[in-house]
C-alpha cells in the first residue's frame, strides 16, 4: 500500500477559469479554453487542475455565490462540454477537481429563496437565522470577512440571517442533520451529472 494518498504528493494546477483561455471569443475564459490548454497542463506535468467554481451562479462574487450545485454558469459553457473536458483530462491521465462551496449558497439558490418565505418554511432551519438584538438591530457585533456586520435584516420575517461573507451568500446551518444530509446528495448528485462521460473524477 502506498505510504501517501495522491494528492498528498500531486502537482495540481489551480485554473480560475474567467482568466485562463476564453474559448469563444467573449472575453470570458471558459471549458473551451481549458480543453484547449489540456496538452499544454500534461507538457507541464501537472497531475492534476482545480477548477474554481463554474456553478451557476448570480456572480456577486465571481462565483462563489452558487444557485445549482448540479449545472454549469452559461459563462463557461455546458454540461456536455465539462463532460468533453473531463473525458479528455483522464485520457492525457490528470485528475479534475471542481471548487465546492459548502458554506453557503446564493441568496438566489431555491433552499434560500424557500427559507425566507416564512418562519414556518420547511427550509427555515437550513440557514442561520436570529431574531433582532433586544434593542433592535444586529443579533450580535459579529463581522463579515468582507467587511460590515455580519447579519443582514430580512424585512419580510423580521429576523435576521448569517453571512460570513457577502449579504448575498447565507450561511448553510450545518449543525441542522436535516439539512446536511440533502445538502450532501445535492453535491455527490452534481459531481454525477457532470461525470457521465467518463466516470469519477
């Protein structure tokens, strides 16, 4: 048995996919761009790319803020050409790991979207939500990485939600079983569907 797991000693090559090779002319790195570059990457002898997210996503921040964990953002193309670009990395013998952002979601993302209906939504529970400070505002002087308070007021139920990030990516409650689990399926069922072509990843 081998004393180390692959990527213990794996060469892997972080691709931010805007910036890398744009494809189809738009001034948007893309999946295109990257098939592309596959030969190049294996010249280098890389093991192995991380792709930063290419979730669907609204992009208030570049991706990170994803709404489906089982598509592919039309700004870096379809499921079918990850599929192309997934086959062809394990042909030239490297690994494809996709960017996963478990933290959070998109305030667009439908777990969201149902969680703030009400304080009754079935999905309540999915997200970190506190009533106003006894004096009004803010539950506490927590503060988000990116600045300002961490906590945004929904107006609709009168609580407010968590988001150590952006106000536009509240946090997942992950110490809520009911939502860990389905969140789980979520994300093995996107690594699925994009893998069809060519099996795992």
């Amino acid at each position: 048995m081998d004393r180390w797991a692959w990527w213990q000693t794996a060469v892997i090559y972080q691709i931010y996919p805007r910036s890398f090779q744009d494809g189809d002319g738009d001034g948007v790195g893309d999946l295109a761009g990257m098939r592309r570059r596959l030969p190049y990457l294996s010249e280098l002898g890389v093991d192995a790319i991380w792709i930063s997210p290419i979730f669907p996503s609204p992009m208030a921040d570049f991706g990170y803020d994803i709404s489906d964990y089982t598509g592919i953002d039309p700004l870096f193309g379809t499921l079918a050409e990850f599929d192309a670009l997934l086959a062809e990395a394990h042909a030239a013998g490297l690994k494809v790991l996709l960017d996963l952002v478990p933290n959070h979601t998109s305030d667009r993302h439908p777990w969201f979207e149902e969680s703030r209906v009400s304080r009754q939504s079935a999905r309540r529970d999915w997200y970190l939500w506190h009533d106003p400070a006894p004096g009004g505002g803010p539950p506490n002087n927590w503060r988000s990485a990116f600045g300002g308070s961490a906590w945004e007021l929904d107006p609709r139920t009168g609580q407010y939600y968590y988001h150590a990030f952006l106000a536009a990516q509240p946090d997942l409650n992950w110490r809520n079983p009911g939502c860990a689990r389905p969140c789980t399926r979520s994300y093995a069922s996107g690594c699925a569907a994009g893998s069809t072509a060519s099996g795992s990843t």
